[in-house]
C-alpha cells in the first residue's frame, strides 16, 4: 500500500488533535479533542495526562475515518505538544502520580524567589540557557518531592517516571508499561532546566542540585529521527517526530535561516527567531532553547520570547466576565470604539515571562474613567497582546545582530484582523500568515516526513509556503511611541503585588 500521508498528533494546552497532510502541506482530514482545565487553587492548574491519552485513543480512528484512510497509508506520525507541563508516572503500571502540572502554573514562585538569591540567575543561563521561572518542569518535579510523602525516594529506586507530554504519549503509543520508550527530544529537553544547552544532554550539576534522580528522566533523541513503531492506535506505523510545540511552528514556518522569526498567538504567544547554530545568550530577557536538531546534523538554536497570556485573555473576557459569547466577538465588540479610550489591560495572570521574567506580577487594569466602555475593554485585551509582542522584539533587536524585517505569524488568534493590523503598527513591520496557520502540527509532520525520505529536504518544505495574509504598517510614529510609553507605565503597576513568603 502507497504511503501518502503524514501524521501529526499536537497536544495542546486546551485540546489535543489529530491532523493528516499529504504531499504538499495541505491538511487532509483532521479530528480534535478538548480536555478540562483544573484550577484546585489560586495559580495552580493542572490535567489529567489520562484523559488526554484517551482522547487520542479516539482523535486518531477519527482522522484516519475522515480521510477514509487505513494505518498503512501513513508513513510516520510526528508529535507537537505544550512543553514543560510536568507529568510523573508508574514506571511498573503506568498510572500517573497525580495530575500534570501545567506550564502555566505559579505554585514553584516561593522555590523561584529563593535561586534567584541563590545561587542565581548566572548558574542556570550558563548551564541551561534558562533563568529560575515557574515555567520549566525542574522546579515542578522538586515541588512534587518536597510536597507528596515518599514520591523521591520512589523516584531514587527507579519507580518513577518523568516527561513532558510526547514523552508521556510516546512511551504509551510504544507499549507503556510494557516495554515502552521513554524518550524525549532536545527541544523538549532543553525546557526543563536539566539539560546542558550545548551538549544536549542531562547535566550533572543540575540534576545534582534539584536532587533529581538520573533514572526517572527519559532519553534525549534528535526532533526527526526513527524512535520505534507505534504498538496501540497505529500498530506498525514508525513514530518519528517530537518537537516543542513553539519550535514546531518556527519548523512548519519553514524559518531554517538565522535571523528568520515566528510568533504563535494561542493560549499564550511565542516568538521564536533562529540563530543558527550559535547559542546565542540574552542579555535581554529571553530564553536560549533548542530550536530542533535533524538526525546527525548539528542542533539549530534560536532565542525565545515566551508571553504567558494572550489568547487566554480573550477567554477569561468570554467566560469570566461574559462580554463576549464566543471569541471573534471581541474584535466586532472592539471596532465600537476607535480607540481604547486611556484604558490598558495588563494580563499579569500567572506573573510576567520574556522579557521581564516577574513571578511577583498580577494582573491590572489601568486608566479607568466613567467614559471606558465594553467596546474600550475589548480593544484593550486585543491591544495587551501587541504590546506585548513589541516588548519581545525590542528585547531580540538588542540581542541579534539582525534587525527583525518581517514577523510570520500562525495560531488561532491571526483570525482577528484588527489584532494583526495593531501587531504590523506596533512592531513597524510587515506582518504575513501563511496558508496552512496550523504550523505546530505541520512542523511535527514535516520534522517526521523529512527523518523518512517522505520530503528529501529542507528547500522541498519552503517550497511549500506560500502567503495568505499581509498586514503593513500603517501608524502615526509620534502615536506609536507615545501608547507605547503609556503601556509601559502600565506594566510598573502590576509589578511587587504578589510577596511570596521565603521557602524552606
């Protein structure tokens, strides 16, 4: 039977799908599951890792069904998936120690306010490329033995397992508990704060100094490369992809070129920029990571800008406050008003990550007068999200030696037309969508086709790109520089309001 399509499994941080391409890029059948978000505290949010390897139980038959497709007509699977949620598990039955704690959780901000002081933010970016953040897994796993009575001495006897979620898919797909492959890639790797950034591999003194034992981590493997056959779902079928869902995007944007960047407007909002094979260190609040590494080939890095909250405002303004009753109304809501009447919407929700990397931020909104409208908040949420993004790309201007000329933009929220248009006036440049916007899945389909002979090489998948959307910039400089200043000043606000006591 003819090979034809490529699989690409991207679980999200809301959803997990399932998408089909062929040949040229286009998606061919695709079949998608949400899962519940469980908040059992103020800052903590958590899934139930089970739930989501069911939902892909079902997901996979569905897309396979739509395309009227069988398993043998798939040459690979790839996997995208949300990085750092922290999953441990039974290494003798497979059930997860608990739920998962995702990435978007703040409760490791005591731990986070303690390296700070000591040993620093120095020993880690020299290390791992990572600052102390409540964002990376590392600081999970240490929470996790210090707050469930025996879970590190398990892990010490080899009981236990870690992984972020292609681990914890892979190793279910591949057989689980019996005989699964527990491995990662670098790209997920490298958002843990235990792998060396340059030798892409576990890193002795890290793991030595968050007390994590060897044993309970995964081995690390290259983004496209042959890891195993599928033994459940698609028995037969090789899995041959895993990447970071954000460096999966900057892959299916087909940006192989340093100096050539993506921003992702989901959930929260990633704008990666390639540099090569240089590990180039921030001085300016971003994070060193793994953009991907190809089989044997030297790994690519890039620097990181990560936004915790974006398209997550437009649904806390849908659900919290009930403005809205489904999420492109914001942008009808928003055109009510030509501006957004002195009002700015600074969404602090689990503190601030690039480029200021403060745990202590909660969120604000500023400029209120009796004249602030519905219409006024609505452009003020979507503003939130420009502003934003300006910040990153000042911060990355300062650290590459490439001035950014154009920003590819992909994700859910590139649907808004005034958001994008707002995106183009902030940052002073083109900004351009591509056909297919579902990038994460495309790039862990192209990373999985390309370690097959599926596509030869990397020129075959730029060729496959091509524009949809281009916003130009269109914005008074004065204006620009002066909403600007005002969104920064709106920003030292939120900053100090949350004092976590000292831990342990």
């Amino acid at each position: 039977m003819v090979e034809r399509y490529v699989m690409s499994i991207d679980q999200g941080t809301n959803s997990t799908r399932c998408i089909l391409f062929d040949h040229q890029g286009r998606l061919v059948s695709v079949a998608q599951r949400e899962h519940q978000q469980h908040f059992p505290r103020s800052g903590w949010v958590e899934h139930d890792a089970v739930e989501i390897w069911r939902n892909l139980l079902r997901i996979v038959p569905e897309t396979l069904s739509g395309a009227g497709v069988g398993a043998g007509e798939v040459a690979a699977i790839g996997i995208a998936n949300q990085r750092e949620t922290t999953v441990l598990w039974d290494r003798r039955t497979g059930a997860p120690l608990g739920r998962a704690i995702v990435w978007q959780d703040t409760r490791t901000a005591p731990l986070v306010e303690d390296l700070r002081h000591e040993p620093g933010d120095e020993f880690f970016l020299e290390r791992c490329g990572l600052p102390p953040s409540t964002y990376f897994s590392a600081l999970r796993i240490r929470w996790l033995f210090d707050h469930v009575n025996g879970l590190e001495e398990r892990a010490k006897d080899g009981e236990v397992l870690f992984g972020t979620m292609e681990s914890w898919l892979i190793w279910n797909l591949t057989g689980g508990a019996d005989g699964g492959l527990h491995i990662t890639d670098a790209t997920n790797a490298s958002r843990t704060m235990l792998m060396n950034i340059r030798s892409l591999t576990w890193d002795e003194e890290l793991l030595a100094f968050f007390g994590v034992p060897r044993p309970m981590l995964p081995e690390i493997r290259p983004s496209a490369e042959s890891y195993g056959d599928a033994r459940s779902v698609l028995p037969g079928v090789r899995i041959t992809a895993a990447l970071g869902d954000q460096q999966a995007a900057l892959f299916g944007q087909t940006c192989f070129s340093p100096g050539e960047a993506k921003c992702t407007y989901g959930t929260g909002s990633f704008l990666l920029l390639n540099t090569g094979t240089d590990v180039v260190r921030s001085r300016h609040g971003l994070l060193t990571t793994v953009a991907y590494k190809i089989g044997g080939r030297p790994p690519i890095y890039a620097l990181e800008g990560s936004i915790a909250v974006t398209g997550s405002l437009v649904q806390w303004f849908r659900d919290r406050l009930g403005l809205i009753s489904s999420a492109p109304e914001i942008e009808t809501l928003a055109r009510t008003v030509e501006d957004n009447g002195g009002c700015y919407i600074v969404p602090a929700f689990s503190g601030l990550f690039a480029p200021r990397w403060r745990s202590d931020a909660r969120g604000v909104v500023v400029g209120l007068t009796s004249y602030i409208t519905k219409g006024h908040l609505a452009r003020g949420v979507l503003e939130a999200t420009g502003w934003q993004t300006r910040e990153v790309v000042d911060a990355m201007n300062a650290d590459s030696s490439v001035t950014l000329k154009e920003l590819k933009v992909d994700g859910g929220m590139t649907a808004n037309n005034l958001l994008m248009q707002f995106v183009a006036d902030v940052l002073d440049v083109p900004v351009v969508r591509p056909m297919v916007v579902e990038t994460v899945s495309l790039g862990a389909a192209y990373a999985a086709g390309l370690a097959v002979g599926y596509w030869t090489d990397l020129q075959v998948l730029r060729r496959n790109w091509h524009r949809a959307a281009q916003w130009l910039p269109d914005m008074d400089p004065e204006r620009r520089e002066s909403e600007y200043d005002n969104w920064q000043r709106a920003v030292e606000r939120s900053l100090g309001w949350i004092r976590p006591p000292r831990s342990a």
